[in-house]
C-alpha cells in the first residue's frame, strides 16, 4: 500500500513539474480544484447509494486524487505536504476517540462526539455555536446541523408540533409575502421543513435524495408508459400515468 502511495505522489508531482508536467495541472489552484473534488465526492456518495462496488472503487480512487492534488499544491506554497495532512487526520482521529486510544472508558455515541468536537472549536478559539459549520455544505445539510448546533444549547422545540405549526406558517407568510421578499420567504419556509423533519429524527438531505430518486423513477416510468407521446398528453392524462406507475410500485 505505501509502494502505491509513494506511486501516486510520484505521479501527482510530474503532472505539477514546470517543465514536463501537464499544462492543465500546472495550472490549476485550490480554487480551480474544489469544485472537482466536491463532484467527486458526490460521485462516491451516488456509487454507495447504488451499491455499485467496482464502481466505487475508482471513485474512491478519484476522491484521493483530489486530495492529493491539493496537498501537492499546498507543498509548492510551503504549507503543507501529504504526509502532514495524513498525520493531521491520525491525531485527530485518536483524539476523538479516547475510549480507544486515551485509555477512556465508556462508549460513542453522538452526544460524546459532538461534545469532543466543540471542546476542539473552543480550543481553536470559536466564539460562536454557530463556528465551524461550513458554508459550503449543501444547503439542508447546513440548516440542519446549524439547527443540530442550536438545539445543543437548548434553542429547540420540545416536540412535533412547534415546528410542524411554523411550517404552517411560513406557508401561509410565503403566500401573502410581495414579490421582492418571496426568496427569503422560500427560505424561511425550506429552513422550517428541515426542522420538522429533523425533530423525526430525518436526515432532510438523505430524505431529499430519497425523494428525488422516486420522482425520477416515477418519471422515467411515465415516459415509457406513453411510448414517446408524453409532450402531447394532458396534465390530467399525465396525472393518470403517474397514478398508474404509484400503483403499479404498490402491487
């Protein structure tokens, strides 16, 4: 394993080398890359959703390209190196897990978990419950863990039905706001059904991408229904295939 990591940086830094690299590589910066390696990363997620295992294997192998990208431009900067960003995540590793490795006792669960990690924002100097939840995150990942951050601190509903009543009205304030606040409106009332759906115990981008994988499905199955005359049919003979193809799953 370590003659094909060797391998790999070896690799990475021909591509980088000013003179006989690749023109492309050489190019490239940090911000250049992140949107590869957030696609990539995606596409590691969708081979794991699908079970497609010798798929997943290449797309692994893609998602440490990227981090090894980075790394060796960072190792240009004078930064970082590979090795150092492996020996970061070993020591944070071990010191997440102190039932492990710091002769703790006890077992993990969530709430230990988070509690380690704020003792590590504090330390790092957060001055806010909010800190450290990326901007990047997908946005009903990051409503969710800012509501996971919140409710830390004892900012939640007790139950179901306050967050199941403030969807109500956001609904109702969405559909009375003006045009000009119709996107914050819209964000208040996504921001809501995350919350309704967190206090389910519901990941909201799990869910999501549960949902949008039936609608595709359900779609797909409508097309073939209508032998590519979908275009041409009413929005009533289109509701009839889709309740044809909901039953047809059912049975």
């Amino acid at each position: 394993m370590t003659d094909q990591i060797s391998r790999l940086l070896a690799i990475m830094a021909t591509l980088r080398d000013p003179v006989r690299g690749c023109e492309w590589d050489q190019a490239q910066t940090f911000a250049t890359i992140a949107p590869y390696t957030i696609e990539e990363a995606y596409e590691v997620s969708d081979a794991i959703e699908r079970e497609a295992f010798d798929e997943l294997r290449g797309e692994l192998g893609d998602l440490l390209f990227q981090v090894v990208f980075h790394s060796r431009m960072a190792e240009e900067a004078g930064h970082f190196a590979f090795e150092d960003v492996a020996r970061a995540i070993s020591d944070k590793m071990e010191a997440r897990h102190p039932h492990i490795f710091g002769g703790e006792t006890g077992t993990m669960n969530e709430r230990r978990w988070e509690d380690i990690k704020a003792a590590e924002r504090q330390s790092d100097g957060a001055t806010s419950a909010m800190d450290g939840v990326a901007r990047a995150l997908p946005a009903l990942l990051r409503a969710e863990k800012l509501q996971k951050r919140a409710a830390r601190h004892g900012f939640d509903w007790p139950d179901h039905d306050g967050p199941r009543a403030k969807l109500h009205e956001e609904i109702d304030e969405l559909t009375a706001a003006p045009q000009d606040e119709q996107v914050e409106e819209a964000g208040d009332l996504l921001f809501a059904a995350v919350n309704l759906v967190r206090s389910y115990g519901i990941g909201a981008e799990e869910a999501l991408r549960a949902a949008n994988t039936k609608f595709e499905r359900r779609y797909r199955a409508m097309e073939d229904l209508a032998e590519g005359q979908f275009d041409s049919l009413s929005l009533d003979q289109q509701e009839a295939l889709w309740q044809e193809v909901k039953r047809a799953e059912r049975e």
